[in-house]
C-alpha cells in the first residue's frame, strides 16, 4: 500500500475505470487521508463490490465538490 497518497495510486485508478468513474486529483487531494486509504482498501471486483465503491466514491465526490462525480465508460477486465 503507497505510503504517500497526495496522487491517485494505480489501484484506485483500476478501479475507477472498472466502475467508470472520472476522478479529479484535486477532489482526491479534498478527502481525507482515511478516506483516500478506504478507497485504496476496499474491494472493487463483483459487480456489488463495484456498484458499492461507486457509490462510495459518489457521496465522496458530492461532499468535496457539491456535484455528482464524472461518467466514463466502465471497462470491463479481459
């Protein structure tokens, strides 16, 4: 696990691509360090763990910048 988290480490990254979510480094800079380390932490592989992390990182996004976070297309692992 990245001791420092100023940036998006690439797990989360993965993540938000599987779950189609744009994320802003300066709305990942806003969370706290507990927040940031859950998301690192927290499961995103079935299709609940995915629906899940999203609406994790949803009230999370709505909270730091008042609108709801960025659709991208998910990708789907191969």
């Amino acid at each position: 696990m990245p001791d420092d988290l100023d940036l998006i480490p690439r797990s989360v990254r993965d993540k938000l691509d599987r779950i189609g979510i744009k994320l802003h480094l300066r709305d990942w800079q806003a969370f706290t360090r507990m927040e940031r380390q859950r998301l690192c932490d927290l499961p995103c592989s079935s299709e609940a763990e995915m629906r899940d992390y999203g609406v994790e990182l949803a009230q999370l996004v709505r909270r730091v910048t008042g609108a709801a976070p960025e659709a991208l297309p998910p990708k789907i692992p191969r």
